[in-house]
C-alpha cells in the first residue's frame, strides 16, 4: 500500500462508524414512531417501559453516588449524598426546577470538595 492509498482512505473507517452507529439506532427511533400512533399512554406496555427507565436512571444516579469513579470518587460519601439530598430538596421546593436542583447539587458538591481540600 502506497502513501498515497493511505491518504485517500483514511476516512473509510470513521465513515463505517458513522453508518453503523446511524443504522443500529435510528431503526429503533422510526420503529418508536412508527408504533407510538398506536400505543395509549396509559398501557401496560408504556407504564413497563417508564418502569424500566425510570429503574435505570436511579441506578446510575445511586452507582455515581455510590461507587463513583475518577475525581468524584475522591470525594467522601457524605459529601456526595448531601449534595444529592439538598439538590433533590431544592429540586422540589422550587416547583420541580431541574436547573435549580441540579445547580444547588452541583454547589454542594464543589463549595464541599472546595472546603475538604
């Protein structure tokens, strides 16, 4: 294979990545709607998947909490389940404000790890 053959394929691979990862899930999004006309929101079906999904998040929120990895796992525990319970507090208090919970998790977290180092 000559130089030049390399350079004129270098973009094959990146291109089939592209194509797979395109193919193996925007099948299922057509399939979703497709099948989401059909379905009522209040099915067994519907109620199961939101079941699910809702099972999956909290068990990534509880591993990151948990069992964290990198720099989040040089924190102490307390300090990460306090930053879930106030950012889930303030959360609630503010009419369900993601950003607002989400902010006050957040400035627990470093405003602790700040003060601990």
């Amino acid at each position: 294979m000559t130089a030049v053959d390399v350079q004129a394929t270098w973009w094959w691979p990146y291109l089939m990545i592209f194509v797979a990862g395109w193919l193996a899930t925007d099948i299922w999004r057509w399939i979703g709607v497709l099948a989401a006309g059909r379905l009522h929101e209040e099915s067994e079906l519907l109620t199961w998947v939101r079941a699910v999904a809702t099972a999956l998040i909290a068990s990534i929120i509880a591993r990151l909490i948990l069992f964290p990895d990198g720099p989040l796992g040089q924190t102490p525990l307390f300090l990460r389940v306090s930053a879930a319970v106030i950012g889930f507090a303030c959360f609630k208090l503010s009419r369900n404000n993601l950003l607002l919970g989400v902010g006050a998790a957040e400035a627990v977290l470093i405003g602790g790890w700040l003060v601990l180092m």
